[in-house]
C-alpha cells in the first residue's frame, strides 16, 4: 500500500515541466484503481465521512460532495506535504 507522499512524489508528468497542484492530485486519485489502494490515499480522518466510508467499502462510487471533500483534503495534504512538512537534504 502506498502513502499518501509516495503516491504524489512518484507522480511526475513526462515533459519534466511543472504541474499545477489540482492536475498532480487528479493524477494521483486517478492512478488509484482499487479500494484498498484508495483508502491508503484518502486521508484517514475522511473515512468515517458516510459518502467516503460507502466509496471505500465498494458499496458506491461517490457522488460530487465526497469526490470533493477528498480532492480538497487531499490538496490540504499535499500542500503540507510539499510545503510546511518537507525537509530540506542535510547539508556537510
């Protein structure tokens, strides 16, 4: 199962040019083909929602609110991810 960060980071488009965040995201839940690997990119806090818990189990395919809901958190993730959460490479 991949993270969430490993998901995005191995993500890249094939000219090597910058990619806007909503296109590396939609990229990222389009990659994602089964359930399983979708809970693993779909925040954790989100899968109690009832439109997200119905995704996850099979039992729907997710109307526009929870598609919603996932693509913004998963922006609010990504953009701590690349942003606040990274880390500079140690330096000698």
């Amino acid at each position: 199962m991949r993270r969430t960060s490993s998901l995005l980071a191995h993500n890249p488009n094939d000219s090597g040019a910058p990619l806007a965040l909503n296109y590396l995201i939609g990229n990222a839940l389009d990659s994602v083909d089964d359930p399983e690997a979708l809970a693993a990119v779909v925040p954790p806090d989100l899968h109690d929602e009832a439109g997200v818990d119905r995704l996850l189990s099979g039992r729907g395919t997710g109307d526009a609110r929870t598609w919603k809901l996932i693509r913004e958190r998963l922006a609010f993730a990504t953009v701590m991810e690349f942003g606040l959460r990274s880390r500079m490479g140690q330096t000698i």
